[in-house]
C-alpha cells in the first residue's frame, strides 16, 4: 500500500446506530402499548415528619420485565457496537497498528 491512508467508513457505525433505533422504538412502543392496557391509580402520602412523599401502586400490572431487559440489552449493545467501529475507523483501521 502507498501509504495513504483512506478516509473513514463509517456505515457499520451508522448501521448499529439505527439498529439501535429500532430497538429504542420498538420498546417506547411496547411501554405505550402496556400503559394503554393496564390501567392504576396510585395513593401518595406524606410520612410523618413531613420530609418526603411515598406513592405505593394500586393493584399494579405485572410489567414484562424480561422482553423489556431484552430491548434494552440490544439497544445498548448496539450503542456500544457503535462506538468500536467508530473508534475502530477513526485510529485508521489498520490491524498492524
């Protein structure tokens, strides 16, 4: 090689950014989705020091926890991913350096 080097290429960054997205998206939705569905009322009383409030759940939904890790995993990892191949094209993506 000539020894220039080339420009960065930054679609796989891109990519898990909007993948990302999608997982971000997806899971707003699912939330929206669960508030429409599950309706609660809440009881907020002051303690009896009057320094703070406590807000305790009436008869709260059970929240699907584990579909919602799962989105939040993949968002994030795809954030992380990102960030490599960022850091990968900006040091000149050459492994013998």
């Amino acid at each position: 090689m000539s020894g220039a080097k080339r420009p960065p290429n930054l679609r796989g960054c891109r990519a898990k950014i909007e993948r990302s997205q999608h997982h971000f998206d997806t899971l707003k939705q699912r939330i929206d989705d669960f508030s429409a569905r599950n309706s609660f009322g809440a009881i907020v009383k002051g303690d009896p020091d009057g320094t703070r409030y406590v807000a305790r759940v009436q008869n709260p939904p059970t929240i699907p926890s584990v579909e919602w890790a799962l989105l939040i995993g993949d968002c994030v990892h795809n954030l992380r991913s990102a960030l490599d191949y960022l850091v990968w094209e900006m040091a000149g993506a050459d492994p013998n350096d």
